[in-house]
C-alpha cells in the first residue's frame, strides 16, 4: 500500500508510526508513506497557504489551490489514489472503515489547519473521515490514528489471527486477558483459562466479551 500526507506539517510523519507494529509494517514494505509539505503549492514569494473566510467570521482558513494542486501532482485523479480529507463533520471512523482502507492500494490524506479548509476542496475529496465528536487542531493526528489502524490490518503485519480477535472485529469488544503471574496481589486469573480446555476457554471468552460489551458499549450490539 502507498499512503501519501498532504500537511503544513510534514515533521509530524512518521512519528509514532515510525514504532512497534506500524514501524513494522513500513519497514518491511507493506506501505510506504510519504508526507509532503502543502508550503511547497503555497502562493506567491511567502508561500502563502491561508487566507481570511469570505463573509467575516474567526479564523483562516487553508485556501483552495494549494490543497488542489498538491493532490493534482501527488495523486492525480486517473492515477486511482484514494482522496481522504479528515473533518470532525466527515463519517465517523471506525474498524469497519480500516478495513475498507486496508483494502485500497493508494490513500492520500489531507490534513487541513486553521479552522478548517475552503469548502471547494471537496468536490475533489472521495472520503471525509471523523475521529470522533471533539474538535483537534489538525488534521495530522487524525491521520496517525487512520494510518495506524490500517497499517496493522495489512498482510503479514501481526500475527493473522490477532486483527480478527481484537475489539470490534466481531462487533464485540475483545474478552478480559491475563498472562502471569497467576495470582498476583490476591488477584487470581479465572481457572478456565488456566484448564487447558480449548472448548471451554473459547465459551468463556466468547462469554466474557458478550457481557463486556453489554455493560459497557450496548450501542455496539444494536448496531447491523
Ligand atoms: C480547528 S479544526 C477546524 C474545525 C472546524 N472549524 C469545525 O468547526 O468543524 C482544524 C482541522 O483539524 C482537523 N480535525 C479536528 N478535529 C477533527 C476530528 N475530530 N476528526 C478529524 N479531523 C479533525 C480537521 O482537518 C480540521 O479542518
């Protein structure tokens, strides 16, 4: 997979994902990522990227051409790549969504500053992405969150059973784990996992995650 950034702030890149499972995942070649400087289409001898909003209001906001001719040159529209702009108003995303993205061999994401982006940018956006009902000062961070979570679906980047057990992956949080010691504080791991009973650890398990999920994310079992 190729995942290009388009940020006014190309140092953020990899960051944390230059670590553990996502460091993994770039190292060996399953994606590359590239983050480019939005500066480099800015206008003029400043470079200029931002502008007041018509009308009055707080704020800049990132302008139209330098956004428009980043993806024109990193991800032209007959080249197939992925556009992704990440907005607080923009679908939330969530497992299902990495899963569809880890489908996609090209993504491209913007990442907007200031309050926000000229709307007009859109009409060349495929996928507006949320990460959820609170407003950060970017867009880069947004995008670590998607980056990493596609990055550990891909082939061969974690063992292929762990993706399919963890939280969300069966619309059920993932079931209470325990390594050892096998009492600790008075604390003891529940006898099933310790049995040896293949059936029964995955009753228990499948339990476990039922009654977890019921108690503390009931949206999740009302959903399709
Ligand atoms: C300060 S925010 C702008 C918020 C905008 N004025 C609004 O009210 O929706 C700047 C940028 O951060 C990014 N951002 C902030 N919160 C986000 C979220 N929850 N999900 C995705 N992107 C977000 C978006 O790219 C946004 O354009």
């Amino acid at each position: 997979m190729r995942i290009d950034v388009l940020t006014l702030f190309p140092g953020l890149f990899p960051g944390p994902l230059a670590e553990s499972i996502p460091g993994r995942a770039l190292a060996s070649g399953a994606a590359s990522l590239q983050a480019h400087d939005l500066r480099d289409w800015g206008l003029g001898r400043h470079r200029s990227v931002d502008d007041y909003p018509y009308g009055g209001g707080a704020g800049m906001l990132l302008r139209p051409e330098p956004v428009m001719e980043a993806l024109d040159a990193v991800a032209p529209r007959d080249a197939g790549g992925l556009r992704i702009l990440l907005d607080p108003g923009g679908t939330r995303f969530d497992q299902s969504v990495a899963r569809r993205l880890a489908d996609e061999p090209h993504l491209v994401l913007v990442c907007p500053r200031y309050e926000g982006i000229d709307d007009r940018v859109r009409s060349v956006i495929d996928l507006e992405l949320s990460i959820g009902d609170y407003v950060l000062s970017g867009g880069e961070i947004p995008a670590l969150v998607v980056i990493d979570a596609v990055l550990r679906l891909l082939p061969g980047v974690i063992d292929e059973a762990s993706p399919e057990d963890e939280s969300f992956a069966t619309g059920l949080l993932e079931y209470p784990q325990y390594t050892r010691p096998a009492e600790y504080r008075g604390l003891r791991v529940p006898d099933v996992l310790l049995s040896g009973h293949h059936g029964e650890v995955e009753r228990w398990r499948r339990a476990q995650a039922l009654e977890r999920t019921r108690r503390v994310r009931p949206d999740l079992l009302s959903q399709d």
